[in-house]
C-alpha cells in the first residue's frame, strides 16, 4: 500500500490494494494510516456492496442509520442517490456523522457510484487542527465543557406531518440526546479534537445561555476556515474513508439536478474521550495492532505555544 499526503493539514490518497481484498492485516494499516491522515481516499476501487459491507466490518460492527435511505437488502447500507426526480439531501451543512448518538461513528467509508458532470466534490475540515488553531487562551477557556447533541435537520424533517412525528417520538426513545465534550481527545493519536458540529450541536451545559450560544458559534465558525480543510473529487470506484472522531464534513449540492449516487457504511465507535477540566487529558486507549501509540496512560499533550 502507498500512501500520499494530498493536503497539508489532513488527507492522503492511496493506491497499491485492492479493498475488496482486504485482510486483518490490511486493516490494521489502514487504521494507522487513517489515524495519522483523518482521511484516506482510494481511487479506482469499483467494489460491489457485498465487499463494501465486508470491508467495514473488518474495522468493527456496522452502524445502521435511522434516518439516511438505506437499500433493502441491507440496513447497514446508506444508499444517497440524488437527481432533478429526488428532493437534494440534508448534508449541506458542517457535520460529523451520527453525534446525536451517546457513541458515534467512528469510521465512515464512502463510494461514488454515479457522479455528476460538475461539482459533487466533498469537503472535509479536521478538528484536531481546528482545535490547534485556537488561542491558548480559548482553549483553557473551553477545557472540560460539555454540549448537548440533537438530531438537527432530521428532527425538522420528520415533524412535517403526524406519521413523522410518531416516527421521531420513537426514534427519540431508542437515541437519547448526548452531552459530548466539547474538546475530545483522539484515542490513538492523543491529540485533542474539537468536538462540535453546525448540525447536531444545540448548546453549551455549562455556561449562561448567552454567553454559550457564542462560543459555540465561534467554535463552530472553525470549519469554515480553508486551512483547516480538504476538498475532494469524486470519480466513479472513489472511496474515500474518514475519522468521524477528527474530521466534519459538508457536501455542497452544486451538482443537483445532476445525479449522483453514492453508497456508504459506517463503523460504531465508542463514546468520545472527554479533556480533563483542568486541562489534563482523561486517557484511555483504544489498542489497535500494528499502530504505534504513547504508552504512558497519563499522556500529557503539549499546549500550543502561545499565539500573537
Ligand atoms: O454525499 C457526500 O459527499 C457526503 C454525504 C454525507 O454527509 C455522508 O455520507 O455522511
Ligand atoms: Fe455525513
């Protein structure tokens, strides 16, 4: 496997496998690759879903979502297939998948199947950097807070008519709403992410409404920021696999009414790790063979140095 960085900040592509073909081994490296890079994209892997399925399981169960369109085999199989016939998806908007979920997504593994003539790209901005970006200051400011997660556009999109809302009462019964830190820490990498989306993060637990409502919107502006991004194109047989730990996303709808069909899954993660509120790190790793990690639990993570 050869892997090249394509960004600066985040994002390498790789060449050299066949991901149909992937052993335990295999995953291994590409876990390790993923936890440096945040994203990965394989180009030229024009795999069947069978062996999209059986990829993503070799990094753990798969997720199913209730509210993306699945396809009718197989739950675990997001099918986005969008054209001038279908109403344009929800995903314009800076998110990482699932935090309305006490343990969200670790890995998203995203294939292009059909892609239109024009636009379509993904954007991706990794929070590790993002978190990096801030003053020290704000950092301190932000250590041990925590946030609450709803379903965002979902919610609004099924409390259209009475059928939804039912549906929406039941799916709120089987996902209660999280509290999230705000600063996770990356449990291979220790670094430190920050932990808040455009679409799912509703307020700050600790501080007076006011006061939250803008930090959170400062917090949250960090996306937007080119340098904490990477753009990618998709061709037919892409596949592009993120750190839905380190990393949001936002695909723009500049293609619809063109079609473009893509096909995911994704792999259940684990609660985020939460900072320590004094600044230290609350430390517990999650082993993965052949990737190498600190070995002191009581990590200390260096600071930036202070910003002008
Ligand atoms: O369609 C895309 O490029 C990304 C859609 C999305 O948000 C997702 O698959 O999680
Ligand atoms: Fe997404």
């Amino acid at each position: 496997m050869k892997s090249v960085r394509i960004g600066p900040v985040l994002g390498s592509r790789v060449s050299g496998v066949d991901l149909s073909e992937v052993d335990e081994a295999g995953a291994a490296q590409i876990e390790a690759m993923l936890a440096e890079h945040e994203v990965l994209v394989f180009p030229d892997q024009p795999i069947s879903a069978d062996a999209q399925l059986r990829f993503g399981r070799l990094f753990g169960e798969l997720a199913v979502s209730p509210f993306s369109p699945t396809a009718a085999e197989a739950p675990e199989l997001i099918v986005l297939d969008y054209s001038k016939d279908t109403s344009p998806p929800l995903t314009d908007i800076w998110h990482a998948d699932e935090t309305y979920r006490p343990a969200p997504p670790k890995f998203t593994i995203l294939k292009a199947i059909i892609t239109p003539e024009l636009g379509g790209d993904t954007m991706f901005c990794s929070m590790r950097a993002a978190y990096e970006g801030l003053s020290d200051r704000l950092q301190r400011h932000i250590a041990g807070l925590t946030a609450h997660h709803g379903f965002g556009r979902f919610a609004k999109m099924l409390a259209g008519d009475a059928e939804g809302m039912k549906r929406l009462h039941v799916v709120e019964e089987d996902f209660p709403h999280p509290n999230h830190p705000i600063v996770s820490v990356h449990p291979i990498t220790g670094k430190r992410i920050l932990y808040v989306n455009r679409h799912f993060t509703e307020h700050i637990n600790e501080l007076p409404d006011d006061e939250g409502r803008a930090i959170l919107e400062l917090l949250i502006q960090q996306t937007t920021r080119p340098e904490h991004q990477l753009r990618v194109s998709w061709e037919p047989g892409t596949l592009v696999m993120w750190d839905n730990r380190s990393v949001q996303h936002y695909a723009p709808h500049d293609y619809w009414p063109q079609r473009r069909r893509m096909e995911r899954v994704t792999v259940e993660g684990d609660p985020p790790i939460a900072d320590g509120e004094d600044g230290t790190v609350t430390w517990s790793p999650v082993r993965v063979d052949g990737v190498s990690q600190p070995d002191r639990p009581d990590l200390e993570i260096p600071r930036r140095p202070h910003q002008k």
